[in-house]
C-alpha cells in the first residue's frame, strides 16, 4: 500500500477512486502527467494527474489540497517504480 484515503488508493498492483469505484491496472498506466487548473488569485489551484490507460485519456487524481497532491503523486511514483518501469510525473 502506497497511499490511502477516502478519495484514492494506490497499491503495487492498481489505482482506484473511491468516488466511483473505478479501478486503474498499473500495468496499463502510461505517460502520467500533471495538469493544473486556475491562477490562484483568491481562487483555489486545482491539480490533477492523467494519464494514457487503455488507449484512453484518463484523470487519476484531481484536488485542490497542495500536500495532498504531492502525497498521491509520490506514490504513484513509488508504484510505478516499483512496477519496474519509472515514469516521471
């Protein structure tokens, strides 16, 4: 277990979202990147992780808490180091 809370959970073997349940094979993560939303004047900066999963776009991960971001996107990391192949994000 690399990373747990009510929103995501990342493991050795997967990534899921709690919201709605949807269960990302890490074997099938591909090109991870990071994407932010807004300028952060008096508003909130959104960051999100995407990536290619199944020939599709999809969102990993997405909020507007700093150390959160940072905490989920370390794991991903660790994950998918582990899994043998390394993709910066």
């Amino acid at each position: 277990m690399f990373f747990r809370s009510s929103d995501i959970m990342i493991t050795s073997t997967c990534v899921v979202r709690h919201a709605d349940n949807v269960r990302f094979d890490l074997t099938e993560i591909e090109a991870p990147y990071i994407v932010r939303h807004g300028r952060g004047a008096g508003f909130r900066v959104g960051r999100e992780i995407r990536a290619r999963y199944r020939s599709a776009d999809v969102r990993l991960f997405y909020t507007t808490n700093a150390p959160t971001f940072s905490a989920v996107r370390r794991a991903l990391i660790r994950a998918l180091e582990q899994r043998g192949n390394p993709l910066p994000i």
